[in-house]
C-alpha cells in the first residue's frame, strides 16, 4: 500500500477515534502552547480534516476550545484550528472539503453567541459591536498527544460548508 493510502487510512482512525463518547479521558491545554498565526487560513479558505480532539461535553459555556488539525487546499500546510464547537465529525468526514471561519468573521461571533444562548436586553441587539470571546483552554485527549502535540500554526475560528448561492 503507498505511504498515502497509509497516512489517509491512519489519519480516518484518528477522526473516528477522537469522536467517540468517553469524556473521562479529556485533559486541557493552555492556548499559550499554540503558535497563534491569523495568517495561515482566511475566510472561506478550503480545509481537509486530519484529526479532532472531540470534546468532553456540549461546550454551552464556552470554557475550552475543540482542537482540529487540517490541511489547507490552497497551500498544503497542515494547520491547527481552535473552534468552540463540537461539530460531530465522524470517520468519513477524512474525505470531505470543509470552509474555515474565522474569529473576526461575522459569522463566528454570531455562532459563539448562539452556542452561550447570550440573551441581549431588548434594544440592544446591535451585532455591529460583537466582539468574539476568548477562551484560555483547549480540550486535549491524551491518547492522540502524538498527533495533537506539534508546532503547526494555529488559527482560531470555526468550520462549516460554503455553499454559494444559486441563481434564481
């Protein structure tokens, strides 16, 4: 088998295994152990999934970040993503094309706000003004460290599918 069809089916294994339901197992890093660079992705950027840290509960709170590692599609680079959401990846998702959001993007701050419930008073429901919140922890499963441990640059956002509009 190539040394490609071993790193994907490899790379699958790790998705899958970081995705099931034991939350005993969760550890957290600081955010200070990442290099933080906003300038390895940008919005909409094209991403492959390598890896997920999954999470240990829903996150409503906002308290730590999920850790994914992907490979850009525009540069090749393989990327550290902190997002607040759990996305529910699972094994077949190794395959598919993810759009990286990020932090300073509308879109995000809106989500993080959804994700918290934050309930604004009446009148003042201005999102010009949002401001995205920092969180200080990343959730870590130990049994993947040889993976999730590296000095990739990070980026902070979220991921999705774009899909752009269609014509009427």
């Amino acid at each position: 088998m190539e040394k490609t069809h071993v790193l994907l089916v490899l790379l699958v294994f790790a998705i899958f295994s970081s995705c099931s339901e034991d939350t005993t197992r969760y550890e957290f890093w600081n955010t200070s152990k990442f290099k933080l660079d906003s300038t390895v992705l940008h919005d909409n950027d094209e991403i492959k999934l390598i890896y997920t840290s999954g999470a240990p509960d829903d996150n409503k709170d906002l308290r730590y970040y999920i850790h994914v590692i992907a490979i850009s599609q525009k540069s090749g680079d393989t990327i550290n993503i902190l997002t607040p959401l759990d996305n529910g990846f699972n094994p077949g998702d190794g395959d598919k094309v993810y759009n990286f959001v990020s932090e300073e993007n509308i879109a995000y701050k809106l989500m993080q706000r959804q994700v918290a419930q934050v309930q604004e008073p009446a009148g003042q429901q201005d999102i010009s003004n949002l401001k995205a919140k920092r969180i200080d922890r990343v959730a870590r499963d130990p049994r993947f460290d040889k993976i999730a441990d590296n000095t990739y640059p990070t980026v902070i956002g979220s991921i999705g599918i774009f899909t752009p509009p269609t014509g009427n």
